[in-house]
C-alpha cells in the first residue's frame, strides 16, 4: 500500500529551528514534495525533491531524503510565527496513475 | 492566487439534494486530482483525471461522480450525500512528466444536513 505518515503536532519557539519528519512505505516514489496549509486556505507547495536526491536547500527550508529507510524531513531555519500552519509530506507515484499521496499533516505552533 | 478556482467556496445540502462542484485551471496542465479533506483524517485522493481520461478513483462512493469534460475543466457531482460526506474538498492540477508539482484551489466546505 502507499501509506505516507506524519507526527501530529510539533512546537517550537519563534527564532529555533523546526523539523518536521514524514515516512512513506512505497519504494516506487518518484518526487516527494512538502505543502504548507494555513486556517481556511488550500495547499501550497513550498519545495519538493526528487527521488535520486538526498538533499535540497531552498532559502530557509532545507529536505533530506533518506530513500532506504523511506523517511523524508524538512527544516525550517530561524522559524517565524508566520510559519505557523499544518505541513503535509506528499509522494508522487508514478506510472499510468500518476498519484499523489499526502501525508496525515504536522500542525507546526510556533511560540513568540 | 494558485491558478486553480473552485466554486462554491461554501455549500450546504440536504441529504437528497444534487448538487456540483466546479474546478477551473488556467496553467495548461494535463492533469486534475479530487481530494477530500476532512477532521482527524488524512488528505484522501479521491479520482485522478490524466489527459481527460480517469485512472483513480480510490474506491469513492457513488453518490459521488466526476467528470472532466476537457483538460481545464473538472466537476464533482454530489447526490444523496451522507451527513459524514461534510469535508473540504480540494481540486489540484499537475503537469505529468518531470516535478508533476500540484497547485491547488481554495476548496469547497461543504456541509451536508
């Protein structure tokens, strides 16, 4: 099956760094992407990384990819209360079904 | 502005009405994608459009029916709806082939009564 999971909820003071873990199950992946969702709004993309890569580096945001043990991280440098909103790992697979599967969201709270 | 509108925004149905939800992409992709979002669970794929044509529908119901009548345009059908159908149903489009990224519209809360 292609089960991708998340932990649930994540606190951090505003300033500290965040780091926002999601696993998957299916080997078959191709790119792997990290949405930001906030109150009322839909899904924003914010970076993704392909499935060949085990690391990428976007301004603050940084992904490792850990492809044998499946797991998928994004780091947040110097995080801010804006950033503030549920994060959600997504992997593509690929093939005639091209299906994208979301991870179950981490509600990052970031503290003043 | 994600290049992705769907409307309503808010909808509100008795259990016997038949109702539609609209998804409109202006960025000429080839693919289009229905989700559920609902409390408490996971983002849930519910069909996928590629070219016009359905691969996936993740074993959805059929008081729910789809249809995408060119590659800009989707629609999801609501008949007879269950008062757990009450979610945020998401609309996103993709590019097949290289990073596929996802933009997505603003929603439809729909709330079934």
């Amino acid at each position: 099956g292609e089960d991708v999971e998340q932990s649930l909820f994540l606190s951090v003071r505003e300033g500290d760094s965040s780091v926002i873990n999601c696993t998957y199950t299916d080997s078959s992946s191709t790119y792997l992407y990290w949405y930001k969702q906030e109150p009322g709004a839909g899904l924003q993309l914010l970076t993704y990384i392909f499935s060949n890569m085990d690391m990428k580096q976007d301004q603050r945001l940084t992904v490792l990819l850990n492809k044998k043990d499946k797991h998928l991280s994004l780091r947040i440098a110097d995080t801010q209360t804006g950033d503030s909103a549920i994060y959600f790992c997504a992997v593509l697979y690929g093939g005639a079904t091209n299906k994208l599967i979301f991870g179950t969201g981490t509600l990052l709270a970031v503290q003043p | 502005e994600t290049g992705v509108t769907q409307t309503p925004r808010h909808l509100v149905m008795g259990m016997t009405n038949k109702k539609s939800l609209k998804c409109e992409q202006h960025l000429g992709h080839n693919a289009m994608y229905w989700y559920k979002q609902s409390a408490k669970k996971p983002l849930e794929l519910m069909f996928v459009y590629n070219f016009k044509e359905q691969t996936e529908n993740n074993s959805v119901p059929s008081r729910f029916s789809p249809e995408c009548p060119n590659s800009s345009h989707l629609f999801l059908h609501l008949h007879t709806l269950q008062p757990e159908d009450s979610a945020l149903y998401l609309c996103a489009s993709s590019q097949v082939g290289g990073k596929n990224e996802a933009f997505f519209g603003q929603g439809t809360r729909l709330t079934v009564v």
